[in-house]
C-alpha cells in the first residue's frame, strides 16, 4: 500500500495526490517531511553545504611570496646531510651510548624556516582570523613573533590560538621578531627598516559586529625595536564580556616601505573604548601601497572574575553579562487526586525551585558535622527496614540510604 502511496503523490494529478495524502493521515499514519518531488535530494543538500562564497573563493595573498626550493634540490641537500653525519665517528658513539641530544630551538628554527609557515597559515585559517580581519585576502606569516605577558615571576607566552585569561594578559608583553627579514623591494632607502604592530580583537565590539577593538598599536618600529617605537594606542587588556566565550585578540605585524604617518589612529583617552573602534581591512586598504604583513601571532581569553573591578574602575561602566532567558517551563493545572505519583515530587512542580534547592542543601548540611564531614553511610542500607511512614516517605528514605535522588547532587 505504501508504494502505492508513493508512486501516486510522485505523478501530476494535484487532486489525487491531496486524496491520498487525507486517506495516509486518517489511517493514523504520517509523511516524514516534504513529498517526493518537493524534497530536496541529498546531492541538492550536500551543494547547498559546501557552497563557498564567490568572494572567499577568489583569495588573495597580500603577504610576500613563499618560494619553496625544487623538490630535487631538497632531496639532494638531504642526502649530502646524511651522508655527513653517517661519518662522524663521534655521533655514532653518542648514539650507540644514548647520550645524543638535540637542540629543540634549532628544530623549531629550521621548521620555521621550511613548512612552519604554512601549519601558521592553516592555523589562522581554522580559526577564521584571515576571513574576519581581511576577508578573500590572507598571507603566510614569514616573520616569527616572540610574544609573552610577564606577571611577575611566570611568563604568559602567545602562540596561535591559546588559551589566555584576563588576569594573565594585563600588562604590556614584551615582543620580539627578526627586524633583518628582507625581500626584494621591501627595504628602504636608507636601508632601516620599518615595523608596526597591531593587536585587535574581531570578536568584542559592543554595537557594530563588523568593528573591531584595537587593544594595542605601536607604529614606525626602526630595526625591530620596540620601546623606540610610536605608541598610536596604548594597551588594553582583554575585556570579554561574561557569557561571550572566547574572544580572539590577533598580533599581526606589519613591514613598511618607509616611516609612516598614522596620527589618525590616534587615542588620547587610554581606555577610550569609542575611540578604539578599528577595521582591519580598512586600515590595509588604507596603507596596502606602504604596508605588507609579514608575521602573526594570536590567543584567545574568556571571562574571569577580575574583569568585574576593570569594567567598574577603569572603563567607568556598567559590568556587561549576557545570558540565555529561558521561558518559564509549562505546567499543566493541579489534579484533585494525582494517582501513580509520588506525592512530594508531585508537589515540588508547583514549587519554587530555589527554595527546593535550598530545603535539600539545609538537609544534607544537618547530616554535615563541620570538622568530620557527613555521616558515613550504612554499610546495608536495604537490611534497615522503614515503619510507619508513608509510601511516598518511605521511597524517599530509601533513595537517601542508597545515595539515590537529587539530594546527593546539591
């Protein structure tokens, strides 16, 4: 029968097919979603999933070219390096003796210098930090940044994409890079060379989504110098609101082709937060002829509490919380005799819950003494039996014996 439903909704005739439809529905039985012919095919949902945005799909390296060396010579150098060390005496002793160490700092320099680049590039793009800040257009990190927040004693270091609270990114990092990085048509003519480094955060604006707020940008770095740079809008730390998650704050530096003039970047006021307001895009558009990006470095930060005191204290403002509302759940109206339920949950229902909770947690802290803990459980809670009580607090009892219900969560 049901293949005679089908093939009848699949043909032309409108009035046959709502027919049917009546006659499947009045038999207590249901479609699940549209009909066929109406439906979209799994081919027609999977193109609609993976449709990427004709924008995003014409992309646009803004960054210096990346020439990887031919795979020959790769090969070739590799094998002249094994050949070498296969006949050195002493690497082999130490090998055979198990006291051969490596240097992890030159590993991580010579994966900088080869396909490190590239796992960075992918790592911004897993977490959309080219597509937000630039859009169609990304560049592959040729310049490594060495940045840490100092607290002290500990260090807080930024990679891509950890994970970072407030209270650890407070204070101004420290920085450090390359400033001898050097491609054709990139150095000046005095043959100084000129940085700017911006920290900015796609994921916190309160009232324009497609804004950003400039946390931090120094500007006319000469030789990788950092305290001789020019402080265009002095650090801020994170500020994700509670109930946000994790807001992603970017460094991302800058090489320029002479020293540059971004007075209208300007911040008087240090925690000026409408004066802060900044655009990525828009600021490279702005300087795309004089500017090329050449290193990234980004982490992420959620809440904690002492944003409470920065929001009051320094920004002057009211502590921003976002949380879900969730409608009031529905109850359907008291029963005169509610029969097959337990009579204490049947009343809790109509209950405010707060004070449930709080009648449960004044129960178990009775049971709590102050320096020993709770009572200990009896060993054979089934062999106690429970007389004279109702059902219903005989079932309670029972559960509370046995570590069972609500009680034992609060």
């Amino acid at each position: 029968m049901a293949s005679r439903i089908i093939q009848s909704l699949s043909g032309d005739n409108l009035l046959r097919n709502s027919l049917t439809l009546q006659c499947f529905v009045r038999h207590g039985h249901r479609l699940r979603g549209k009909p066929p012919g109406v439906a979209r095919t799994l081919e027609q949902r999977l193109a609609e999933e993976r449709a990427v945005d004709p924008e995003l799909a014409r992309r646009v390296n803004i960054g210096f070219p990346f020439l990887k060396p031919a795979r020959s010579e790769q090969l070739k150098e590799r094998l002249a390096h094994l050949k070498t060390q296969r006949a050195n005496p002493e690497l082999e002793k130490a090998s055979r003796a198990k006291t051969l160490s490596i240097d992890p700092e030159l590993v991580k320099q010579d994966w900088l210098k080869t396909s490190g680049p590239f796992h960075i590039q992918r790592l911004a793009e897993h977490y959309g930090v080219f597509e937000h800040l630039y859009g169609a257009a990304y560049f592959v990190p040729r310049v490594q940044l060495q940045i840490a927040f100092n607290n002290g004693d500990v260090a807080s270091p930024v990679y891509y994409g950890n994970v970072l609270k407030p209270s650890e990114a407070s204070t101004e990092p420290s920085v450090r890079f390359d400033a001898n990085f050097n491609y054709k048509g990139a150095a000046s003519e005095t043959g100084a060379t000129w940085w700017s480094l911006v920290l900015t955060n796609p994921d916190g604006h309160f009232s324009e989504h497609d804004k950003e707020y400039c946390h931090w940008f120094i500007a006319n770095i000469p030789n990788g110098q950092m305290e001789k740079g020019e402080r265009i809008i002095p650090f801020m730390q994170p500020i994700p609101p509670k109930g946000t998650g994790f807001h992603r704050h970017v460094f991302v530096l800058y090489k320029q082709q002479k020293k540059l003039d971004f007075s209208d970047y300007k911040v008087d006021g240090e925690l000026d937060l409408s004066a802060r307001t900044f655009k990525t895009l828009d600021f490279y558009r702005k300087y795309q002829d004089d500017i090329t990006p050449a290193g990234l470095a980004f982490f992420q930060s959620d809440w904690d509490k002492t944003l409470v005191d920065f929001y009051h204290n320094s920004l002057k403002m009211k502590h921003p919380v976002y949380e879900y509302d969730f409608p009031a759940p529905y109850i359907r109206d008291q029963e005169w005799f509610p029969l097959r339920k337990p009579f204490n949950l049947y009343m809790d229902k109509y209950r405010d819950p707060k004070q449930i909770n709080k009648e449960y947690l004044a129960r178990k802290l009775a049971k709590t003494h102050p320096f020993e803990g709770p009572e200990a459980p009896l060993r054979f809670p089934n062999a106690h039996p429970v007389r004279d009580v109702p059902s219903w607090l005989r079932t309670e009892i029972k559960k509370d014996r046995r570590g069972w219900g609500r009680i034992n969560d609060m």
